[in-house]
C-alpha cells in the first residue's frame, strides 16, 4: 500500500497502542518485583501509608519504594491521596496481586517477563544462527514455575483437576502406583503423597535443584510413600509398572517428546491411565487470535519451551503445539483414547485423559 492510502486513524491507533505495549511492558516489570519484594502483600496489611511507612512494613529501601510507587501510581495500580504522600493498594487490585489471592494472583506470572528478558542476547543469535538456548541459561525458571504451579495446579488439584479424570480420587484413596514426568519441585505430588497415603508415588525430572526442594519437602511433611529422581525421562525404562502417569505442563518442554510419549505409554499398566495438563490453545496461530493471553504464550514458547528443546538438538515443540498436534502425538505413541476436558475458572490449560484403549 503507497503512502498515499495511508489509513491515518488507524496509524493513529496503533501508534497509541505501541506506546500503551511500552508501559505495559515496564509495569510488568514493576509487578514482578512488586511480588517478589512483597510490596503488594504490605500494602494490601495497611492503611493509606507514606513510602516510609511501607518501605518498613516490608522490610525494604524507602528510596525504592518510592520510586516504584511512581510507577504504580502513574500506572494506575496504586492510588495516593490529594497531596501525594500516603499510597494505598484499591482491594479490587489486591484481589490479583497478592500471594493471598492465589490462584487469581496475576502478578506472580508478571515474573515471566523480567526472566525471559535476560536471555534476549542469546535468543537474538538463535534467530540468526539457530540452535536454542540451554534450560542452565535460566537459573530462576524452576522457582518461576513452581510459584506458577502452585497457582494454577497445586490449588486447584484435589477439589477440581484429579475428579475431571473419573473414579479417580477413590482409586488414589485405596493406592495405585503414580509417577510424575517432569516433576519439577514435586509441589503437585507431594501434595498428592501427603493427600492419599495408601498409594505409592514417584517424581522424575532433569533439574537437579527441582529434585533436591521436592524431597526436602516430602522429609519435612514425612511421607514415607514417595521418591523423587533426577532422571531424563526420555527412556523411562519401566514397563508396565505405574497405574496412573501425571504431567503437568512439562511435556512440550521436551527435546524429544515423541519419545517421552512413547514411554508414558509403555510405563502403563494395561489399563492405566495417562494425565496429562498442558497449553489450551490450536496448533494454527490463526486459530489462537481471541486467546486471552496468546501474546504471552507464544512468547514464552519463543524464549523458553521452544529453545530449550532446540539446545538439545530435540523438536523444538513449543508451548503452542496446540490440540490437534497433541492428539495427533498421542496417537502415535500408541494411545487409543484421548478425551480433553476444561476447568471453568482456568482459560491457559486444557486437560487429557488418555488410555491405550
């Protein structure tokens, strides 16, 4: 299109979008280190209360404070009163910011932006050169995934997530064998090893630090009912052993999930069942407009779950394999059922119950 034919409402418009992405971006920032620091969690405890004030009740520099106080201020988060000097956190912005407000704590996800940022140098070279970059290049990305897991699934696990599979909070009650594939810090199945003491639980993943917080965890809550290994789920090596496969949102990770798959279904029992939690979205971009939080996916997939597969030479998947791709692997992995369910409350994750036959 010439220069001529120029739409100058809707160059407006965009030009006005790109600068709401700027501050929408630095916010993000902001948010990240409003959660970690516990800022929103202080504010949310007090009345309207100078930067000194809050600065205290968190433990942190009133000089910090105060500028990041500028920043939710003039981002609209924070209100302050006529004269400046008292700020306060608006309970209907505490409802997503807080730890308290888990799972509808949206700021923990704002954490994903400041992580991703410091590889963007490396990620910049895998488009020119290819490759990927190693899960290493990521030292937060276990802590970052645990706190996400701890929202998305650990809270809504007993009561929401395991009765979308039927019959199957009875069968843990009376104890089957459960392994979890890419545990990570073993949130989800010590909380699982705790809930139904009859049943036998284990945890495999390739994070050494993931693997070391899992089994401290499960010695502090006692549960003699569960093992945690670090191990390349690649090659399970155990068939016919487990009742009952987990995997939350760990197999597009995978350098090769193909084979992962392969192994789920071969580490099954003839009649056991394979869990798997992952991205809600379609394999064609086209397909993911509407997606409330498709920018986001895909840009994690980009600096993440699609590089760290590519630096192990692996498929590179992606976060946004989608649906059909996911129905389509299972299916050559030899699985001959697979059922997606939904959860009301949860528009990221889609559910798969999948059996041989």
């Amino acid at each position: 299109m010439g220069e001529g034919n120029l739409d100058e409402a809707k160059a407006e418009a965009f030009a006005e979008r790109l600068v709401g992405m700027l501050n929408s971006g630095a916010l993000a920032l902001m948010t990240s280190i409003g959660h970690r620091t516990g800022l929103f969690d202080a504010m949310a405890g007090l009345p309207p209360s100078t930067s000194g004030e809050i600065a205290e009740q968190a433990g942190l520099n009133e000089r910090y404070v105060r500028e990041w106080l500028g920043a939710m201020l003039t981002g609209g988060i924070v209100d302050c009163d006529a004269d400046g000097k008292q700020f306060s956190l608006p309970p209907e912005h505490a409802a997503f910011l807080t730890r308290a407000a888990a799972p509808d704590n949206i700021a923990a996800f704002a954490q994903y932006i400041p992580l991703l940022g410091t590889v963007e140098d490396r990620i910049v070279e895998c488009f020119r050169q290819g490759g990927g970059v190693p899960y290493s290049a990521f030292p937060r990305f276990q802590e970052v995934m645990a706190d996400d897991s701890g929202q998305t699934v650990v809270g809504a696990l007993l009561e929401s997530i395991l009765p979308l599979v039927p019959g199957l909070p009875e069968r843990l009650k009376a104890g089957i064998d459960v392994l979890d594939v890419g545990c990570g810090s073993g949130r989800a199945l010590n909380l699982m090893a705790r809930s139904f003491p009859n049943s036998r639980f284990a945890g495999y993943d390739l994070s050494e630090g993931g693997i070391a917080s899992a089994k401290t965890a499960a010695a502090e809550q006692g549960s003699k009912n569960i093992r945690f290994a670090v191990k390349d789920v690649t090659d399970l090596g155990e068939p016919a052993v487990y009742d009952l496969i987990t995997a939350f949102d760990a197999i597009h990770d995978q350098a090769w999930p193909d084979r992962v798959l392969k192994g789920i279904a071969d580490a099954l029992k003839p009649d056991g069942t394979f869990f798997m939690q992952d991205i809600r979205a379609s394999s064609e971009p086209h397909k993911n407009r509407d997606h409330p939080v498709g920018p986001f996916l895909y840009t994690i997939s980009t600096m993440h779950c699609m590089t760290v597969s590519l630096a192990e030479n692996g498929m590179g998947l992606g976060a946004m394999w989608g649906e059909e791709k996911a129905r389509e692997m299972l299916r050559d992995a030899g699985f001959g059922k697979v059922e997606v369910k939904q959860l009301p409350h949860d528009f990221q994750n889609s559910f798969y119950i999948v059996r041989k036959s």
